[in-house]
C-alpha cells in the first residue's frame, strides 16, 4: 500500500500516469490467444478456441451449407415463433407493450419446455402519473350551485392522450438447440469494467471441452488489450464498435453472446445490431433496462493519481462486495481471474463514459432474442428488482436466482452457471403447447416504485 500512495504523489509531482499493471501470467497454451487490430493501433487481446472438429478452414459457404445438412439430416431441429409486438410511447413516460405474436413463459431448468401465450400487454407508466378509476356505473355528480343566471360549470373532459411514438416489431424467429456438435455454433463471452477474459477461464473450458468454439475478448485497457492514453477511446460508442469487430471477425451462422455487468451493455447492442446472427443472449448480473449515464459524484470521477493511491482500497472494497464470501479461496480467484487490475486512468475513463442514451427500455423491448437472466442473491452492485425489471420488458426472458452467489458468480459458482448455461444453450420451446395455451387473468405488481400489469409475468426460477 506503501508502494502505492508513492507512486500516486509521484504521478501528481510529474504530471505522468501511473504504470500499466500487467496482467498475472495465465498457464493456458499460448495459441489459443490472438491479438485482434480492431482499428490502426487499436490492439484487443482474444482468447479464441477452435474444437478439433473444425481444425480446418471453413469457407463462409459451408458456413451456410452446414446448418441445412444438419436440418435435412434431423439433428439441428428448430421451432418458430412468431414475434409481434406493438410498443407505444406517450410524452409523459408512460409505456404500453402490446405482445401480439407467441410469448413464451417458462422456467429453463433440466431443460424443461416453455409454455406459450398467445398474447398479452405491459404496462409500465411512472410512479407519480396516476390515474383515477372508472367504476362500471358511476354514481351521478351532484349539480353545482348557482349564483343568479351564471350556470353550473362544465366538468372538465379527459383529454385524449397521443403517443409519442409507436414502434412495431413483426418477425419469426428460428429457435433451436444448439449444441457443441454443431459446426455453426460460436459463443462469445464479455467481461465489464476491470476484468479480462480471464474471469471467464471455466466457462471457457468448460465448453471447449463440449466441443463449442468459444470467443472471448480483453476489452481496451483490460487484461493484456493496448490500454490507449486518451479518454475518449473508453467511451460506450468506441468499446461498442470494438466489440462489432470482433463479432464480424469470429461470427459463424448462429452465435451466443454471454456478458457480465457492463459487459451485458454491448451483448445488447450486438443483438440488437444483429438480430439475425445473434441466436440467444445470456445477461449475468447486468441491471435493468435503463439508459447509461455516469455518475458524476462517483469515487472514480477523482483524478488518476488520487485512484492509484486509493487501489489497495478499491481492491479490497471489490472483493468485499463482489464476492458473497471473503475468504482465501475468493482472494485467489480474484487474482487468477485478473479482476479489477487495470491502470486508474483508464478505470476512470471507463466509469466516466458508460454514456448510452440510446439503451432505454424501448430499446431492450425491441429484442426479439431469447435472454437468460442470471443474478447472485448477494450481489451488492446490482439490486434484485432490476433484473426483474429487465425481465418483465424482455419479449423472451428467464429469470434464474443463484442463492450462494453475488456478482462475480460466474466465478463463485461455476458448475452452477456452467450447467445453467449449458441447458439454456440446449433449450428449445415447445411449440405443440402452441394451440393449447391460456391466458391467466391479469395481475398487477409494482417493481422499484413502478406500476407494472401484465397477464403473466416472468418469475425467478427456482434453484
């Protein structure tokens, strides 16, 4: 800590940032690492396993030649499910999503089908906009006195709202099980603010092992990626483009994406780039559906040098609230996994340009894509009623609680995420439900202050 509050007076007196810290050295063989040039002298590290079976270069046309093999031949099934919603937006805030097309209910465990509906609305308006009430046969108003000739008042009629603007989405969407035998199959993981793709390292072994070709890139500045001195190249926009480029790099016919906390930000907007390519999405501990803007009153709006000094601090604090426990074995995971070892400036100039006025709940209603939810029950960066938040908004959206992890649950429990991810990889719907399927009658909940009815919400699934 010495060291540390020594260098920071230093990087004050000389004007000069604090020295990258490199990552702890990973014992994984050296070829399944490239370093990917994004754009001209924009270099990302990516971890890139290719399964044995697909040793070989594969051309873009067999890329597409593949899949049909596998439908035609019966072992890459798929189910269509028609997407139609009509969302409308009125000037006050309120927003009404009308699901139209199949809406799927389900609890994604032992790869249990999903039941459908075939329609239902969300409602969501702000807490202070209410409304009162009309009673089926309302009592009659009592006349209003009158002075000499001056007649009663006219009460005042309700004025007709007019939306703001109405979006309306109508596609089918193929939805199949993908599996590590499938050729056409690629998974790409994502890590947020101060880690690596080393946080990933089970996940990405686990399925390796599966036969999946898996993906997983050190955003700028993290890991071993080149860590630019500008702050402007840490933005949401610059990191999102990044992302898009290691997407078209890798990509293959039907793609996974699987991000973790700010991570799950650029899961979205790939998806929502790419809605043909991108087949399902898992989003671990990633908040709600809310618009990015930075917290200006933030401990990481201080300089640089002030943050170098204040790391033993902001280690420990991480290791306290990311973690359900605090014992060694977090300690080691949370060195093996590189996590929250980056340079100050560019932790700073990560946490001052998560600005995405864009990713609203409008925006993550639009998504068509199957989602996973997963929440660790200790997280203590991420509140419980916002991935509920995001899963009554989501078309398709699981909800799935860990109770003995927090937020680097992917790390605390891996067997557990890995076997939950592995199932939802394998889902598919079940659409001979399709004819069958009855609509509750309508509820009402309140999440974070805000009115929510829907027929049937999404529920945590249970362990």
């Amino acid at each position: 800590m010495l060291t540390s509050i020594t260098d920071g007076i230093l990087c004050c007196l000389t004007g000069k940032a604090a020295s990258l810290v490199m990552p702890v050295e990973s014992s994984e063989p050296a070829d399944t690492f490239e370093f990917v040039e994004v754009k001209p002298g924009r270099v990302l590290r990516v971890r890139h396993i290719i399964p044995e079976r697909q040793s070989s270069v594969v051309t873009e046309e067999d890329q597409v030649k593949e899949p049909e093999q596998e439908k035609g031949s019966g072992s890459n099934s798929s189910s269509s499910v028609h997407c139609k919603r009509k969302i409308t937006v009125y000037r006050n805030g309120q927003l009404v999503i009308e699901n139209l097309g199949d809406v799927l209910h389900s609890q994604i465990l032992q790869c249990q089908d999903g039941d459908l509906e075939p329609y239902s609305t969300v409602e969501v308006e702000l807490a202070d906009y209410k409304e009162v009430p009309t009673s089926p046969e309302p009592k009659p108003t009592p006349p209003l006195p009158t002075v000499g000739d001056q007649k009663p008042a006219a009460p005042p009629r309700r004025r007709h709202r007019k939306p703001k603007r109405i979006l309306m989405i109508d596609s089918e969407r193929e939805i199949s099980s993908c599996k590590g035998t499938h050729s056409d199959v690629a998974l790409f993981f994502v890590h947020g603010v101060g880690g690596s793709l080393d946080i990933w390292g089970s996940q990405l072994d686990f399925f390796s092992r599966l036969g999946y070709e898996v993906i997983a890139p050190d955003l700028a500045g993290h890991g071993v990626s080149k860590a630019p001195h500008i702050t402007a190249a840490y933005t949401f926009y610059a990191l999102a483009e990044d992302m898009r480029a290691i997407f078209k790099k890798y990509a293959r016919k039907r793609n996974i994406l699987v991000g973790h906390s700010y991570g799950v930000s650029f899961c979205t907007f790939l998806a929502h780039e790419y809605p043909d390519q991108v087949h399902k999405v898992v989003m671990i501990n990633g908040g709600g559906p809310t618009a990015l803007e930075p917290n200006l009153c933030s401990i990481f709006q201080l300089p640089s040098c002030v943050l170098h000094c204040l790391s033993p601090c902001l280690a420990w604090s991480f290791l306290k609230a990311g973690f359900a426990r605090q014992g060694a074995k977090e300690k080691q995971l949370l060195k093996q996994g590189n996590a929250f070892n980056v340079n100050p400036f560019v932790l700073r100039a990560m946490m001052s340009g998560q600005y995405w006025p864009e990713g609203d709940e409008v925006y993550h209603a639009e998504l068509t894509v199957p989602i996973l939810l997963v929440h660790g029950m200790y997280d203590k960066f991420v509140p419980m009623d916002e991935d509920q938040r995001m899963a009554e908004i989501l078309l398709f959206a699981f909800l799935k609680v860990i109770e003995e992890g927090s937020h680097m649950v992917m790390m605390e429990c891996p067997d557990t995420v890995n076997t939950l991810l592995h199932e939802f990889f394998l889902w598919e719907p079940d659409m001979s439900k399709k004819d069958t399927a009855k609509t509750d009658p309508d509820k009402t909940v309140t999440v974070n202050g805000v009115v929510v009815q829907t027929p049937k919400p999404n529920k945590p699934m249970d362990k």
